[in-house]
C-alpha cells in the first residue's frame, strides 16, 4: 500500500487496485477519437480559392467520392528534392499518378507551391508565395496553366478537383477556364476526349498523351500517342517526335481494325466529329465500374490497367503493340512478319520474291 500525506488527511493508494478504465474514461476517449476524425475530415477539400496556396503534405481530395487526390510527390526515393504538383488515385496502396503539372521543370526547393491568382490562373512555384519580398524576389515558376488572359475582370475563381481525376480551374458562375483533360500527361481516363486539337478557351494545341521519360521520372519522354494530323481518325503511337511506332488502323465504325478486339475497353470509345477539334475525336468511358486507364509507358507500349477487386491493385487487361510484328512497317512492305513465342518478329519474303544481300 502506498501512502501520501495531504492538507485535508492521508491519501492512501493500493498497489493492487484494478487499473481498467472506467465506462466514463471510455467514453471520453470515443468521443475524442471521433472529434479527430470529424476535425480531420473537415480539414479535406477538393477546392483550391482564388488567392490560396497548397505545400508540403496539404492535398485536395476528390468529392464526394475521395476517387483522386492532388499534391506535391517525389516519384524517384534517390531524389526526394526533385518534387512535382500532381494528381494521383486516392484509394490505391500503390501510388498511381495520372497527371503532372509541372513535368518538364521539377522543383528544387524544400517547400514548392501551387497557387490560384486573382487572375485565374494556377501556378506551380519553386517556393511559397509569402516569400516574394522586396528583399527577397518571388520564387521561380516551374509551371503555369496560362489563363490570365481569359479571367473575367470582375474575378471570383477556383481550382476544383473532380472525382473523375479531372483538375479544373473555372469561374464562380460556373465558366470553365482550364482543364487538365485538355492537357494530359499519359494516362487516358474514362471521361477524357481524344481530340486532334485540345479542346479549350485559349490557343489550339496538338493533344498528346505522353510518356514519362522513366518510371521515377515523369519529364516527357520518347513516345507520343495522338490522333492522325492527316485526319484518318487513326491513333498513332510516335518515337522522338516523328518517327512512326505503331498505328491502330482505322475506326470501322465497331473497333479499331488494327488491334484485337476487346469488348471490355473497345466498347468504351465513342468517336465524334467536331471541326473546331479537328474533326474525328474519341470520348473514353469505362464500360464498368471498376477504375480503368490507359497508359503510354517509357518503353512505348499502350497498356489498359484495371483494378482487380480482390487485391484492390492494377491488372493488366490489354497491350499494344504486344510483339514486335505490331510495330509500323516491321518488316519493310514487301515481307511477311511472324510473332515468335517470345514476341520476337521474323521477317520472310512473300511468296515469289527473294531477299537481296547488298
């Protein structure tokens, strides 16, 4: 027994007292716990405002489905210094980026910013905002969605992030102004259109869905995927800007006839005719709910991922080209090209003509 003495007696304490926590203890630690979780959630949004910043750990979170999340990451683990502003999936345990802001400029400082301007524009700073002083200059911009220009003077702006994994910046009347759709990275998204122009309130570009240089480095890479500029409505994948890679054949009104049939993706694309866009243009939808993308990889290769429900991690549903038979004008156009077990390609002449040695 342990005995302490006090101004109103003696104290006495019981070493063998029972120490489990009281009903009341109980309650208080639930209800505590449950306050955290209600300060937490109300910390979480998918909405940047005109005049606010994002750094360090901060994200927005997609609504009212939580599908996306955006922020700052380090893809390379060697060089955790080298950050980006992206958008990424929320529910994954293995990181999935589907977007990147500023992929050709990654920041250096320890603390990059991502910011809306009075002016409606989103900007990704090598730096916080608060630090432009007359002393010290503004930090440098690593990336602009450049939409100044088209802000209405009157003001009032957000950025939005949308469970699609779509990131808007609009008006608070509901005016689009930008849209990462309209400027992809790699990844395909069910929603997103694939257009020969990027569709947009500001000046036409081509629209191209772009490897990462590597798989930690997400500046752009060597392959290009995009629609044909001649306007055959065909989707070209292109090696160091202009070297053909691979084709998918034309739209015969059901599929692609240059790749495998595959009602599970094949079913989702839709094409459209729009001038303004360039003409033929494609509108991807998942055809289920599970979470589906497309993918350009470093290596060239076009991939569909699904999510597989029971290990809630991707699996691969479809590849192309999946051999190198499939690769543009494999084997010259006066042979025959044969897919070896191992994806290789051998190349044969047609019937009643012979290979030449130089």
């Amino acid at each position: 027994m342990v005995r302490r003495e006090g101004e109103g007696g003696v104290f006495r304490f019981s070493s063998t007292a029972s120490m489990a926590p009281s009903p009341r203890l109980l309650l208080f630690l639930l209800l505590l716990a449950w306050l955290c979780c209600v300060f937490v959630a109300a910390q979480t949004t998918d909405t940047l405002r005109q005049g606010e910043s994002l750094s360090g750990a901060a994200t927005l979170v997609s609504s009212p489905e939580a599908v996306f999340e955006a922020g700052f990451f380090a893809p390379d683990p060697k060089q955790p210094s080298r950050q980006y502003f992206g958008v990424w999936y929320h529910g994954i345990s293995r990181r999935t980026y589907v977007w990147v802001a500023n992929r050709a400029s990654a920041a250096a400082s320890a603390a990059p910013s991502v910011t809306l301007t009075n002016t409606g524009e989103l900007r990704v700073l090598d730096g916080t905002a608060a630090n432009g002083t007359a002393a010290a200059p503004p930090p440098p911009l690593l990336w602009s969605s450049n939409t100044s220009s088209l802000a209405a003077p009157q003001g009032g702006y957000k950025a939005v992030l949308r469970d699609t994994g779509s990131l808007e910046v609009c008006s608070d009347d509901g005016v689009l102004l930008w849209d990462s759709f309209w400027h992809p990275t790699d990844t395909i998204l069910s929603g997103m259109r694939i257009t020969l122009q990027a569709p947009g309130r500001g000046p036409k570009e081509r629209m191209l869905f772009t490897s990462w240089a590597s798989d930690t480095d997400p500046s752009p890479g060597r392959y290009a995927l995009g629609l044909d500029p001649s306007g055959s409505g065909q989707a070209y994948i292109w090696k160091d800007g202009n070297v053909t890679y691979w084709r998918s054949g034309q739209w015969n009104g059901v599929n692609f006839i240059g790749i495998p049939w595959r009602p599970l993706y094949m079913s989702g694309f839709a094409p459209s005719h729009d001038q303004a866009l360039g003409g033929t243009y494609y509108t991807y939808t998942a055809t289920n709910t599970s979470l589906q993308r497309f993918i350009v990889l470093p290596n060239g290769t076009d991939i569909c991922y699904m999510v597989k429900k029971s290990s809630q991690d991707w699996e691969t549903v479809w590849l192309q080209p999946s051999n190198e038979c499939e690769y543009y004008a494999a084997c010259g156009p006066n042979a025959k090209c044969t897919a070896l077990q191992d994806g290789k390609a051998k190349c044969t002449c047609l019937k009643g003509l012979y290979g030449l040695t130089f």
